[in-house]
C-alpha cells in the first residue's frame, strides 16, 4: 500500500507538467490547475521526480509547505499573477480580476477551490439569461396557448389585420384578385366587398338573378304570360296517349307527367343571365358565338352525347353570368365546361388529356382542374339542368314520333346554344317553339290539342321564339362548323332545307315579323302541302299503273 502511494504523486505531477508543455493548445481543467500550483514554485515537480522511495510522512511535509508559499507569495507581491481559470468546457478562458485572487487561492487550500468561481459565475449567468426569456415570452407570447420550448428562437408573427370597409382597401383587394394568371386557390376567397369590380370574384347581386329581374324583355313578358295562359286553360281535346306505354316499363307511363312538372321546376333554377355580357369587360355575344361553335366542333369531334353540349354551354352561360373572365381564359371556361358535362352525361367520358390536345396544350391539367373545382363552387354544384331534347322527345310524342320534324326540331333547339337572344328562353319553351317552327317548315301548320298538352305551350306563346329562330336561319351563315354538322347526311340535311325554305319566302337577311306574317304564312304552307300531297297521289297512282 505504502509503495503505490508514491508512484500515483509522480503521475499526478507528470501530468501536471506536460500540460503545462502544452499551454498554448486547448486548456483543460487539469492544466488550469496545475497551472496555478507552478506559480507558486516550479520545484515542486523536480522533487517529486527525485522523492520517489520517501515517506508518507515526508510527502505531506512537503504538501504543507507549499501551500504555505503559495498563500505568503500571493499577498507579498503587489502586482498578483494573474490566473486564467476554464469554463469547464475547453473554449473561452476567462481572466479572475486581481482583488478576487486571494478568495481563489485560500480555496485551493480547502476543496478545489479554483473551480468555485467560474461555477458561481456561470450560475449567475444562467439564471440572468433564463430571467431575460421569461420577460420576453411573457409580454410577446400573452395570447400563446402553447408555450414553446425554452431552447427554441421565438419569432414574433402578428396577427393579420381585418379587412377594412374603406375604398382604399377595396381598391387594393380588388388589385389583388384582378385578372389572375391562372386559376389558383385564391380565387375562392370570398369577397372583401360587395362593390363592383373587374375580378373573377363576385360582384353587385343585382345582375346575377335569372331572368325574373329581366321584366323589360318581350322574350321573358312572353314566357310568363305563357305559363299563366297554359294554366288557366281549358286543357280539352287531347289524347291520353301514355297509355299506350303502360305495358313498357321503362317509359314510367305512371308518372311521366309528374317528372315533366317537376323538370320545369329545376329549369327556372339553372337560367342564365340574359344579359351577363353587359357586365363583362373584354367579353362580346360575337366571342361568345365563336367559342359556342368551337365547342359544337369539339363535341362532334369526341361524338359524345347531346345532353353533353347543352349543359356545357348551360354550365358556361352561368358562370359568365357570376363571374368575371379575360378574353384568354374564355376558352379555358369553355373546355372545362365540356369537361364537367362529360363526366355527367357519358358513360365513358374523355380524359383530361384528350381536352389538353384538343386545346394544343394551351392550358395544363393543373389549369383544367383548378377551373373545375371553381366553377362548380360559383354555380353552387348545381347540375341538374333539363335539357331540351327532353321537352322535345315528349312533344314528339304528339306528332307520330315524325323523325323529319325532330331532326329539323333539334336543329333548331341548337341554334338556341348560339343566338343570345334566346338566352332568357326556357328549355321547356325553347323546344316547343322549335317543333313548331320545324312542322311548318315541312308543310304542317296546324297545332293540335296533342300538340297543346304535350309541348305544355299553346301556340300564341310559341311566335316569338319560333320569331328569334326565324331570323337567325335567314341571316348570313356565320358559324360554317355548325351549319356543316346539320348539313350532313346523318341529319338528312336540315340546314340546308330550312335556309332553303326560309329564302324562298322572304329575302336574305330580311328581319321577319312573324306575327304579323302569320296568317299569310300558314296559307302558303297549306298550299304548299295540298300541292305536295297531290303529288304524291299522282306518283303512287302511277307506280300501280
């Protein structure tokens, strides 16, 4: 035991002295000590180098004296050695000013005492430092519900302001929603105001109503007074002619007339503004008619349905009617429309790549997408538009299911998609008014009681439309994709035979007053049938010959 004690001394001062070899490289705590034990008296570490084989008694001798010079050359010398003692983690040195040296040297004679200071130092610190947080945390974070961590850097986020009602802060929301490049999420913030503004948000709600606030047009003062005539009249003389479809089940013979009621309902929830383009700053009823005749070429092109087209067209008319769209977005409103349709109509409908080629890669499926989700949210998902084929296959049914004058009727109905004035026109009036147009073409002028019931409009409330349609087909041929779809084979030619017959009456161009031109029109139709009917007799009576 005794023979151990010395040779760990010898060490320990071994140690000592190549840490102080090494003072210029990264202090430790180790040095720091031995640092202060070789300003008292170098010798120390040469005696114990040659005091191997002493003593115990000997070696706490020499212990005591040198702490004892320690102490006495601390206090006899006036400019104190200065003593540089670690933080503890090898980094920074901090320097012990000389008045706190001698409380630094009499604690070495106790309990390692030079560690002392530096820890009552970086106390102080620490609990200055955590002092300071609180502070802060405490008049930034008041409103805070979770406090963050002590460790983390705070940053300060303010609250965002309220909107202000001023009109410099209506100037500047509407600066911030104008015309945006592409669809994006913002545009389905709701408005700071209800002013007027020139953005896709909403405006005054004064023009987005249907076509009841339109009680100046003659086309609207017709449907209402049409709706009131059909319900007071004596609806007499017509044939019960579902009956004959009792024994089918898929014509719900049962309750076909209240599904007819009930689509004339949902057709007075989904009318467009007649009057939206007034409204629009870079769109015209002349873009309008060359997207809708793009659109009739896309839909041929794809053979998709024809319920497809018109609710396309219904889906743009409407969101036109909430919203304001540059001249550049005009045919991506019209694409996605087409693509909305699609999904509701077909079974198989296109994929968003095939409407990316159809537009030549103008627009992405980022921007066919993000438009879809917008417009359905401005129209308020409301889909359910009945179409007028439907109006126009139940009036048919009065008419022997004549396929002539349902494939005229259609052609028609169609140039309803392209004439804005008939935009306040509904559906239901829209295919009533097109049937009767496409039997006087073909020589029938007469508007049975069948004819009366099923179409739902008695035939006063039919001129004006029929009026619109009239003038359309006698103007000069502006939209050829349309024209040339109704000219094919498929639909026995009907364009052609309706401009045929319309310019055989009356001149190229000529505005028709069909009103007043109705009672000689309808004899020169009989004539005309009393003419074709004899020469069909004629020609079946030779052929037996």
């Amino acid at each position: 035991m005794s023979s151990n004690i010395p040779t760990r001394r010898v060490t320990r001062a071994t140690r000592s002295v190549k840490e102080n070899e090494n003072a210029n490289a990264r202090p430790s705590r180790v040095s720091t000590r031995s640092k202060v034990l070789a300003a008292a008296g170098t010798a120390t570490a040469t005696t114990s180098k040659t005091t191997g084989g002493a003593d115990t008694g000997a070696q706490h001798k020499r212990k005591r004296e040198i702490a004892e010079g320690v102490t006495k050359g601390a206090e006899n010398s006036k400019p104190p050695p200065k003593a540089t003692v670690d933080k503890g983690k090898g980094k920074d040195t901090k320097v012990i000013p000389a008045g706190k040296v001698s409380k630094a040297t009499t604690a070495i004679t106790a309990t390692r005492a030079p560690l002392r200071p530096v820890g009552t130092t970086r106390t102080t610190k620490s609990n200055t430092h955590v002092e300071t947080k609180k502070n802060v945390r405490s008049e930034v974070d008041a409103m805070a519900i979770d406090l963050p961590s002590m460790d983390v850097v705070e940053v300060v986020v303010p609250a965002p302001a309220r909107p202000s009602t001023s009109a410099a802060a209506s100037k500047k929301a509407t600066v911030k929603h104008a015309a945006p490049k592409h669809i994006s999420q913002e545009s389905f913030e709701e408005p700071v105001s209800k002013k007027r503004r020139t953005s896709s948000e909403a405006g005054d709600d004064a023009h987005l109503e249907p076509i009841e606030e339109e009680q100046g047009s003659p086309l609207v003062e017709n449907v209402q007074l049409a709706v009131a005539t059909v319900s007071n009249e004596d609806d007499v003389g017509w044939d019960d002619l579902d009956r004959d479809d009792d024994e089918d089940p898929l014509m719900v013979s049962e309750y076909a007339a209240e599904i007819y009621e009930y689509l004339r309902e949902c057709e007075m929830t989904t009318m467009p503004n007649p009057n939206y383009v007034e409204t629009q700053n870079e769109i015209t009823w002349s873009t309008r008619g060359e997207l809708i005749d793009w659109l009739i070429q896309l839909h041929s092109r794809f053979r998709l349905m024809p319920e497809t087209l018109y609710l396309a067209i219904n889906l743009v008319d409407r969101f036109l009617s909430y919203r304001y769209s540059s001249l550049a977005k005009l045919q991506l409103v019209g694409v996605t429309c087409m693509f909305i349709s699609a999904k509701v109509e077909e079974t198989l409908a296109p994929s968003v790549s095939n409407f990316i080629y159809a537009v030549e890669s103008s627009y992405t499926e980022h921007h066919i997408i993000k438009a879809e989700s917008y417009i359905l949210k401005t129209i308020n998902w409301n889909l359910s538009y009945p179409c007028p084929l439907n109006f126009l296959r139940r009036a048919s049914k009065a008419d022997d299911y004549n396929q002539m004058t349902r494939t005229l009727g259609k052609y028609f109905t169609e140039i309803g998609l392209l004439e804005w004035r008939l935009l306040s026109a509904p559906p239901s009036l829209l295919a009533a008014a097109s049937l009767w147009l496409a039997r006087m073409v073909f020589g029938f002028s007469e508007w049975t009681p069948n004819l009366r019931h099923f179409s739902m409009y008695p035939e006063d409330a039919l001129i004006p439309t029929a009026n619109i349609i009239l003038n359309f087909v006698l103007k000069p041929i502006r939209y050829e994709q349309f024209y040339k779809k109704y000219a094919a084979k498929k639909y026995y030619k009907v364009s052609v035979h309706a401009r045929h017959w319309a310019t055989s009456l009356w001149e190229e161009g000529t505005h028709v007053d069909l009103k007043a031109d109705l009672v000689q029109l309808k004899k020169i139709v009989d004539e005309q049938r009393s003419e074709q009917l004899a020469a069909e007799a004629e020609h079946a009576e030779e052929q037996e010959v």
